[in-house]
C-alpha cells in the first residue's frame, strides 16, 4: 500500500513537467504473495494519450521484481493503438524474464491429495521441504496484433518464443514422477482468435461485456519441447448495480491436446496472458499451480463497491471494497468426475485517475490432505498484493 501510494504521489508532481498528453507513475514495489514470499522491486508506466483514442496512444511498461522464495519477474512492454489505415490497430511487444526457484508441483490431475508428512516449516537441509518444489526458468517474447472490424468486433493474433529449463530437487515429487517436458527446451507459440467488446471501457469497466475465442498451436522446430494445441474462449461481463457498485465476472476454458509439457498445463492461451491454476490470477487462496490436466475451467466473480471517493493531486482517487467467489476445475486427464475446486474472499482496489488500479486480496481456498482417518478438507488462506483487476 506504501508502495502504491508513493508511486501516484510521484506521478502527480511529476506530470506537471511533462507535456499535457504525458501521465507516469514509478513505485517502489514492496509486496506479499502467499506462494512467492515477500519481494521487492519496481514498476514504472509512462503513458501518452490521445482523444480520439482510450485508454492511451501508447504506454510503456517496466517492471524488475524478485522475492526471497526465489522468484524473479523482469519485464518490459510496449503498446500502441491506433495504427493502420483505419487507425483501429493495435500493437503490444514484450520481452520478459522469468524463473521460480521455488515453484510448485503437486502432480498430474484434479483429485489430488497432500500429504501432511511434507506440509508445515522445515529446517533448511530437510529434504521434505522441497517435496512439492522444483526451479522453472522461462525467458521469452511475444507479439500481439488486435485490429477492430465492424460492429464490436476485433481480431488479434500474436507470435511468441518462450525457453523453458526445468531443474529439479531431490526426492521431490516431479524427480520421481518426471511428466513429460522434464527436458525443457524452446516453444514457439502462435495464437489467434475473434473478440467481441461492449465494454464502456477498458480499464475499470463498469458496463458491457468481452467475449473472445481464439486457439494456440506449438508447431514442431529445432530443439522443441512438444507439439500441441488446442481452443480456448473466455467471457467477461460487468453489470453496474446503482451509482457505487459493478457486478464483475470472468468465466475462462481451455482444452490441449498433443505433447504437452507439464509447466504449460499451468499456462492459458488468449490474448492476455494468464497463469495459474490457483494462485494471483485465478483462484485466490489455493495453492499456484495446485493442479495441472490438459483442460481447465474456472469462473470467477467480484462486487466491486465505490466505497470511498476523494481527490488525490487534483485526479480522482476511488476506494473500492470487493467481496469475490472463484471456482475452478481441471479435466482431460482420465478423471471420470472431475471435483470442483472453491475460493472465496475479499478484496481493497485503490483507482488513481480511472487508469491504474492496485490490487490487494485475501481469498480462502478448499483443499485436500490425505490423513488416516481419510481426506480431509482444509482452508488454505491466500494474500495477494499486485496490480490491476484480476479482469
């Protein structure tokens, strides 16, 4: 929240010394995420805007952040509207780098007990702490092309090369399962699909609706980690509830098929990229990467409430309180019922100026240890510090 708060701050006596079409902010990043640790960094937005354009001509982003668990996210994007004939295009690059020294892994699957023999807090040279652990380094690049065709359509498609390196810990679970993509390797990502946007906008929508189909396809090259593929949709709708309050939900789905590495069942195809299943960007309050299976699904849903309203360096400074549910479930993988996984919590959303959003939730997720007595279902808590709505 400091961090947050020092960020608009400086953006606010910054922006007096830029031109009128120049907004920015840098904050010194200083967060908690329940799987990742505690970390510090930075994240910068430099912004330009246009009035026939929304939310901005183009934007610059530069993120560094790395956390004492051992995860590092390092990242720098660039976008810009308005291109093309019609001026109705749009381009996003990025190149980012990332690795999880601490990264999870509980098996294939979606009915998967722990095992309460490597849960709790270990002395650093206990092998059962790194029972559900293993390193993931993954630096990449993507492109991604969005143009607007009649009515409130838009098509995207996008291009991206990714290296993954998988190193494991002894006797963890992945060394002694080893899934395939246990060798890593290059994965050349190409991706399209059909939007349908009525949203009134695009940052802190309050109305309308973004439906999007779209696919992804690994083509086999030199050094490849795997061929697959396979659709993906996902909608997102919002529905304003009086002056203060917005009815949010996402409801998301994904089926590959082929050779799929283990590390990409925790990956979502579409035009925004997506990780997890558990964890910041899906179900708040269960474990990262808690299951993995060739399909997914989730649903989640948000009352987002204008509870408190003031000024901040002359531009609007809104308090928003969000209650949430998530729900979830992972299939293809020979389960004859897949369960239904739940998450519930609530959420505080600091919107400086109706374009940067912070995000600050503590969900509460339903899991499963195995015990003697049988499976036993606990709550798992789950906090989350980071930036922009989860859709």
């Amino acid at each position: 929240m400091l961090s947050l708060l020092t960020g608009l701050l400086l953006s606010s006596s910054g922006a007096q010394a830029l031109p009128e079409d120049t907004t920015w902010y840098l904050i010194p990043n200083s967060s908690f995420d329940t799987d990742d640790g505690l970390g510090f960094g930075f994240r910068g937005e430099l912004q330009h805007t246009d009035p026939q354009l929304a939310p901005y001509r183009d934007a610059w982003v530069l993120q560094g952040f790395s956390t004492f668990r051992g995860y590092h996210n390092y990242l720098l994007r660039y976008e810009r509207l308005g291109l093309g004939t019609q001026g109705n295009g749009r381009i996003t690059a990025m190149a980012a780098y990332r690795a999880w020294t601490n990264d999870q892994y509980y098996g294939l699957g979606g009915d998967l007990p722990l095992v309460p023999d490597y849960l709790g807090d270990f002395d650093a040279e206990d092998l059962r702490r790194k029972r559900y652990r293993y390193t993931l380094i993954q630096p990449h690049i993507r492109l991604t092309w969005l143009s607007d065709i009649p009515g409130p359509l838009r098509i995207f498609a996008s291009s991206g090369l990714r290296y993954s390196e998988v190193r494991t810990y002894q006797d963890s679970l992945l060394e002694e399962q080893q899934p395939f993509g246990m060798d890593g390797g290059w994965n050349w990502q190409l991706q399209g699909g059909l939007q349908l946007d009525t949203r009134d906008r695009e940052i802190d929508p309050r109305r309308g609706l973004l439906l999007e189909v779209s696919g992804r396809y690994n083509p086999p090259i030199p050094g490849g980690a795997g061929v697959f593929g396979g659709p993906a949709s996902s909608l997102r709708g919002y529905l304003p509830l009086g002056e203060r309050g917005v009815l949010a939900g996402r409801l998301m789905g994904e089926a590959l098929f082929g050779e799929i590495p283990f590390y990409e069942l925790n990956q979502w195809g579409g035009a925004v990229q997506t990780v997890g299943f558990g964890g910041y960007m899906s179900l708040r309050g269960i474990r990262y990467g808690r299951y993995r299976a060739p399909g997914k699904a989730m649903l989640n849903t948000e009352l987002r409430i204008d509870a408190l309203r003031h000024n901040l360096g002359g531009k609007p400074f809104v308090w928003q309180l969000v209650p949430f549910v998530d729900l979830g479930t992972v299939f293809l993988d020979g389960s004859e019922s897949p369960p239904l996984h739940t998450a519930l919590g609530v959420g505080v959303r600091p919107i400086y100026d109706a374009a940067f959003v912070g995000r600050m939730d503590l969900g509460f997720g339903r899991d499963f240890v195995e015990t003697d007595a049988g499976v036993e279902v606990r709550w798992t808590p789950g906090f989350y510090l980071t930036y922009e709505h989860l859709f």
